[in-house]
C-alpha cells in the first residue's frame, strides 16, 4: 500500500497547523483528520478525553 503524500491529505493550512503550534489533541485538527480517515473515532474518543482532563 503506497502512502500519500502530506500535501494530498492535508490542506496547506492544516498542514502549517500540524507542524506548527496547534497539538494532533486540538479539536480542529482531530475533525480533519477523522474527516479524511487518518483517525479512527476510538482513537478521536480518546484525544477528546485527553484534552478535557487537561483542562
């Protein structure tokens, strides 16, 4: 299976999203990414739960 590139998954701005100061735990990021089915809802379920214990 041939991976893609970055450029063709992301947006350029979610691409400067990811390797800037915004976290994979953001909840922006976590849409585009369960969006484009690089992330599974368990593993979103999850981020989300991490993200309201921090806070």
């Amino acid at each position: 299976m041939q991976m893609k590139a970055k450029e063709e998954l992301f947006t350029e701005e979610e691409i400067d999203a990811i390797e800037g100061d915004e976290s994979i735990y953001s909840e922006r990021v976590r849409d585009a990414l369960l969006e484009d089915d690089e992330l599974s809802p368990m593993e979103e379920a999850f981020m989300r739960g991490y993200e309201e214990a921090i806070s």
